[in-house]
C-alpha cells in the first residue's frame, strides 16, 4: 500500500486554483469586483480592468496593503484571501498649477 501525500498549504486563498473575489478599488470611489483563480497572474486582471473602465493598461499600478502588485504576482503568491481589496492607481499627467504673480 502506498501512502497518500498530504496536501501541501497553497497561500490564504485556497487550494491552488481555486477561485476568489477580489475588489479593485479606485482612488474616486468605484469599486469593479472580479472573481479569479489563486494561480490567476495580476497582469491579466489588469488588462480586464483597463478594458472595463476605459483606460490603457500602461497607465494603471494595482497596490495591495500598501505594496505595488507585479504583473506576474497571483493572489497565491500575496497570500490573498476571498474578499480582498487591491487599490488601482491611474496615471496623471501634468496637474501642475502655475504660480501666481
């Protein structure tokens, strides 16, 4: 008889693959909620939220508790739970006021 491996803990989202909501949370108020799998790279969800709110995928920067997400990050690999929230950045350009004479 041969024994049965244990299975191996896969990060706080689950079984490897398994599926989780994430919230991505913008700065202006809006949340986009989205279910993806643990093994499920960042980069993806990227470009799906870029293409829901209308913006490049160049021009937006995912955090998660404060530290920037890669690309090649997975829920797994951050120890993401069922209900987290990713905060989204998008890129500004300009905003500077000229000063007053």
């Amino acid at each position: 008889m041969s024994e049965q491996p244990e299975p191996k803990p896969e990060g706080e989202g689950g079984p490897k693959g398994e599926p989780i909501n994430i919230k991505v949370a913008s700065s202006d108020g809006t949340d986009v909620h989205f279910k993806i799998k643990t093994t499920t790279k960042f980069s993806k969800l990227k470009s799906a939220y870029a293409q829901r709110v209308g913006k490049s995928v160049s021009t937006i920067r995912f955090l998660f508790d404060g530290t920037a997400v890669g690309d090649d990050d997975t829920p797994a690999s951050l120890s993401m739970e069922d209900q987290d929230s990713i905060d989204v950045m998008i890129e500004q350009i300009g905003g500077c006021r000229r000063p007053s004479l």
